[in-house]
C-alpha cells in the first residue's frame, strides 16, 4: 500500500488533475490512498476573503469569492461535462454556500479569530478532493471521498494543530484500512483536521505533507509520495539559480533541515511519522511521473561531498535587543523567550552576547505585539528585508577547509550574523535580502563544480 500526496499545484487545472488521474489509474496495483492539497492558491485566496469580510468589504469578498466558484466550476466542466446533473453539483455547491454564510458572518462580526480562518481555509481541500474523487470516479476508478475531519483528531491551537497521534492512528486503521482492503481508492484532505469536539482545525501551510505521512505511518505503508511539479529535492531552487541539480537520496535529518532553512519542497513535521516507522518517502515530479525524483531515507547515501543543497528563506527580521537594565542574563534570557512562547514565534538562528541576543524571525511575526513586550525588557532593533542563507550536508561542519570556502565565497558581502556548527549539518548566513541571487551563486559554483551522478541528477533529467 502507498500514499500519493498531490500539491496544489498538481492539481490547479484541468490538464494537471487528468495527468493526476493518470499517474493514479498507473498504481492501482500498489493500493494507493490519495492525500491532496487545496488547487493551486486557492488557499491564500480564501485566507484574503476571510481578511476582507473581517474589514467589512463585502462587496469585494463576494468577487473573489464568485471568482474562486467559477475557477472551480471550470475546471469541473472541462473534465466532467455532465457536471450540472452529476452528484458532485450538490456537494460542490454546497461548500460554497457555507462560504458565502461564513463569509457574512465574518463581516457582520468585523473579527477573524483563528477558529474562523480554520474554518474558512479547510474548504479549499474539502472542495478539491471532491472534484478529484469525482474525476477519478469519472474514470472508472473506485475512489471514495473520505472527510479528513472525522480522521486527523487535533489538539485546539488553531492554524497550526498538532494531531492527536493514537485517536488519528486508530480512526485511519478502522475506517481507510478496510477501504483500501475492499479494493477502493481513498480520497482524504491535507491541511486540516478537527478537535475532539468536532471543531474544524488545521496543520499550518503545507501541512498537507503531514497528513500523507501520518496516513502512512497509521496504516504501515509501503511508501510515501509526496507529488510536486518539481524533479525532487534541488540543490538550489531553480527559480533563483537556472541550473540546480536534483538530489537523488537524502537523509531524514537533512531533509528537515532544508525545511527548517526555507525549502518548500518538504513540510519539516512530514518527515518524524514517516521516520518513526522506518517509511521512504519519495519526492516526485507530476509532470514526468516516470523519474525517480529523490528518495529520503533514515541515513540517505554516505557522499564525500560537504553540501547537499542551499536553500534560503526571505524576507526576514533580525531583531537585535540590549539588556539596557542590566538584568542577570539568566532573567533577561528568559523574559524574552517568555515572550516568544506567547507569541508562538521560534526564531530560525540566535545569537548571544553577554549583554545582547539577536535573533532571526519570519516576516509573518505580529511586530506589534512582539515590540510591545520586548520593550520593556531590552533595547530592541528591529531590521527588516534580511534573507538568510544556508548550506546543508551531514558531513559539512566536520568537512575539511569548508570555513576558508564559505568565507572565500562570503569575502566582499555584508553579512549580519552567521551560524555555522549549531547544527553539524547546517551553516547560516544573514544578509540583506539583495544578495541572496549573488550569495547562491557563489556557493553552488564553489560545492557542485564537479558533478557525480550517482548522487545528483541534472535538471530535468539531462546529464
């Protein structure tokens, strides 16, 4: 039995969900239970409805949303031409009808608490799987659209739960188990789940990648793909490098790694079920379902090369503070994670003097809130539009000579902070976010100037 994870963008038109279709009907022999994720940006489309109902512009969240049931009925029409008598019209309908309500109250209200956006944002997949199970039904495959939130049972920390794992295991064993023994094809949601009391939650971005190994480990499968419209793995993101290679295996740790630094081809909680079960977990292209993309592993492949890949993340903050009250760092350490612990912010890098801590934050922190505590604490600076760098290889802090080469590639750019041996697999690098095209550059020349292609593979397969 295997898990098929679709990305967004797998599925974002008519020509994709039928390619979709078609790497599915090629696995029936493998049992394959379906993970998708919401159709293309439909995600962040609906978390902007939701923000405009909750500012009282109805009128313009009533045209985004009209467009968001017309881009879906289009699609629905290209591939299902019967759709305004088939079953799926009620179903789909229906979801976009407890938007529209949703919606009003939201905008009656002029407040969008994390329960609401919950709400809001799980119809994205709601609405894709059924489309999908319906194509897939359509094509005479015995798919069955199964509700993610009667299966992933949640903690309440709305927008970004964490799934109660023996509640999920046992729901995902006795109700898509037998589906999958009967010769059926499930069809589940990513993203999203629910409480105990029923109440709709979800797993934060990309959590899509968390659902399919979770279904994975509940159901000891085989294999876990998660499906992109990338080759697999890169060694850069091809769209800020043009000539990245791709990863043919990587290890669990360094895979979490990339995810941590900026890599979007991975959700960093997607790898621990998967690991905790000794499952492979394959990353692989929709569009050339054929290529083996990149295999993570416990242990990966031993390589005598020091970088596997260089992600980034930007834009970013590097908060500097002072401990200008002269507080015992011990107190002054704690006051400020006291404050990120209510905040729910993890910093990506920190750094520590004996009377200051600068820390990186994503951009997607309330700097109000946040400058509001920490003021009363330290002396706070606050740098936006920094971009982080980093470069990730088990064997990179112990590699010999590797801090002469980041330097070398690192001699004439302004740097703020760098990280190297917090992590035996990670160096860091924070600059202005100007530079991250140039900084990239530099190091994918110094560490893949010669290519052994029995680790990488070059892009889009040519070698």
């Amino acid at each position: 039995m295997i898990v098929m994870k679709f990305g967004g963008t797998s599925i974002q038109s008519a020509d994709s969900l039928q390619r979709v279709c078609n790497i599915i009907h090629d696995r029936l022999n493998l049992q394959p239970v379906i993970v998708n994720s919401a159709m293309g940006k439909v995600t962040r489309r609906l978390l902007k409805i939701a923000r405009l109902a909750a500012e009282g512009d109805t009128i313009q969240a009533d045209r985004e949303l009209n467009e968001l049931q017309s881009y879906h009925d289009q699609i629905i029409q290209a591939l299902l031409p019967g759709f305004s008598t088939h079953i799926l019209m009620d179903q789909i309908t229906c979801f976009f009808e407890e938007l529209y309500k949703l919606k009003d109250g939201v905008s009656v209200l002029r407040d969008l608490t994390e329960r609401s956006q919950d709400k809001f944002l799980a119809y994205g997949e709601l609405i894709s799987s059924s489309i999908l199970a319906g194509v897939l039904q359509a094509a005479d495959m015995n798919a069955v659209w199964c509700d993610a939130r009667e299966l992933i049972i949640t903690d309440d920390r709305f927008t970004h739960a964490q799934p109660l794992v023996d509640i999920t295991y046992a729901k995902l064993r006795d109700k898509i188990q037998p589906l999958v023994n009967s010769g059926k094809i499930p069809v589940i949601q990513g993203f999203i789940g629910a409480t105990r009391e029923q109440a709709t939650t979800t797993l934060g971005f990309e959590g899509s990648d968390f659902t399919a190994a979770l279904v994975g480990a509940a159901l000891n499968a085989d294999d876990v793909q998660i499906w992109k419209d990338v080759p697999g793995v890169m060694t850069a993101d091809p769209d800020i490098f043009p000539n990245p290679l791709t990863v043919k295996k990587i290890s669990f740790d360094e895979a979490a790694e990339l995810s941590f630094f900026g890599a979007k081809v991975l959700h960093p909680s997607s790898i621990a079920p998967a690991r905790q079960k000794e499952i492979p977990v394959h990353v692989l292209n929709s569009k050339s379902p054929d290529n083996p993309g990149t295999e993570l592993s416990e242990h990966g492949v031993h390589m005598d090369y020091p970088v596997i890949s260089i992600t980034y993340k930007r834009p970013v903050y590097l908060i500097s503070l002072r401990n200008d009250q002269y507080l015992p760092f011990y107190d002054f350490f704690k006051a400020i994670f006291d404050v990120l612990d209510r905040e729910r912010l993890t910093p990506y890098l920190v750094s520590i003097a004996e009377r200051s801590v600068k820390m990186i934050l994503s951009t997607e922190a309330n700097l109000q809130h946040l400058t509001d505590d920490l003021n009363f604490i330290a002396g706070i600076e606050i740098f936006s539009n920094k971009a982080t760098v980093s470069l990730i290889g088990k064997r990179l802090v112990h590699y010999p000579s590797i801090s002469g080469r980041i330097a070398n590639c690192l001699n004439d750019i302004q740097i703020d902070l760098i990280s190297h041996g917090a992590s035996h697999m990670n160096t860091t690098a924070v600059m202005n976010a100007d530079q991250v095209e140039r900084v990239i550059e530099r190091f994918h020349n110094e560490f893949f100037q010669e290519i052994n292609y029995k680790y990488f593979k070059s892009y889009e397969g040519r070698q």
